[in-house]
C-alpha cells in the first residue's frame, strides 16, 4: 500500500500522526483507527494500545 501523496513511505511527521490516531479507542474515534494501527504496524511492530483501547 503507497503512503499519502502516492508515497512509498511515511515520514516521521506522518508516522507520529498515525501512532497517535493508532493508539486511540476505535469505539470512540472509529475505523481510522484501525486503518492507521494497519498502515503504521510494518514500521512499528511493537504498537502500544493502553489499557481500556481496543
């Protein structure tokens, strides 16, 4: 999948924009929470989801 803009990767601003809506409650903020947990996880295998966040 190309990144924003026809990219082939994210930069770190694009990339912390995405961990942050990653690590957001999908119930509350909906599916773009699990498409950003989808377009970050090959960059960051090891994504935080806090307690209470599905």
């Amino acid at each position: 999948m190309k990144a924003a803009n026809n990219q082939s990767t994210f930069n770190a601003g694009q990339l912390a924009t995405l961990r942050a809506i990653a690590n957001e409650c999908p119930y509350e903020y909906g599916i773009a929470v699990y498409e950003a947990r989808m377009l970050v996880q090959p960059y960051d295998s090891l994504l935080t989801v806090y307690p209470g966040r599905r």
